[in-house]
C-alpha cells in the first residue's frame, strides 16, 4: 500500500463509510456508504483511515457498482492480500468538507447528545 500517505487527524471528522470485504484478487474492496445517496460518498476528498493509531489518506482510483454493492479501488491496493488488511475500516473525512445545510436541516452528526422528546412531551432518551 505504497500510495497511502501519513495524515493529520481531521479536525472534526466524520465517518462516511465503511470498508468492506476484498473483491477478486487484483485489489478491489466493497464499500458502504452512509449518505443519503450511496454514490455521494465519492464526492468527498480525501478519505481518510485510521490504521493503527495512524491517519491514512487513501487515495481512489475508480468505482463501480457490481450487482447490490458498490466496489472500489485505491491506489497501491494491488492484490486481495492488501484489500483484506482494510477490511472493516471506517472512511472518513473532515466535517467542514460536508455542504452548507439549510435551515431546519441538520447532519446525524449535530443530533449527537440531543435530547429526544415526543410531541406529547414525552422524554424517550438521548440521540
């Protein structure tokens, strides 16, 4: 995995995804997306990975969609013995790279620790 480089942690980060399991055996990773619009992932760059207690840039070389999944190729990720070492490794990427929201619109992210209470005034608990 020669093209990933060492990063800075991400000031604010937020996990967009998540590496899954390898595919065929020339690199390839399913991925799960956690936006709204599974391909919106890839609108957001870098990504970032934590491996070890280190931060990751990852860098894509290309996407496609096969059957139900989506799978990816990062650069350097050359064989599934590689692929295999990202499995299950979040994607992440800084907070401040996500779109302006408009009013009364807000990311899951923000709704952390807020209180849920039902319109009758029943408290159900904590997001």
């Amino acid at each position: 995995m020669s093209k990933q480089h060492t990063a800075q942690a991400p000031v604010d980060p937020i996990v967009l995804g998540k590496m899954g399991s390898s595919y065929g055996i020339r690199g390839w990773l399913r991925v799960f997306s956690s936006t709204e619009d599974a391909e919106s992932i890839f609108d957001y760059q870098p990504w970032l990975i934590q491996k070890a207690g280190q931060w990751q840039v990852v860098e894509l070389e290309g996407w496609r969609h096969h059957n139900q999944d989506i799978i990816i190729k990062l650069k350097g990720v050359d064989d599934r013995d590689a692929a295999n070492l990202l499995t299950n490794c979040e994607i992440i990427v800084d907070s401040s790279q996500l779109p302006e929201l408009e009013e009364g619109d807000y990311y899951w992210k923000d709704l952390m620790g807020c209180q849920v209470v039902t319109t009758e005034g029943y408290s159900l608990g904590k997001v």
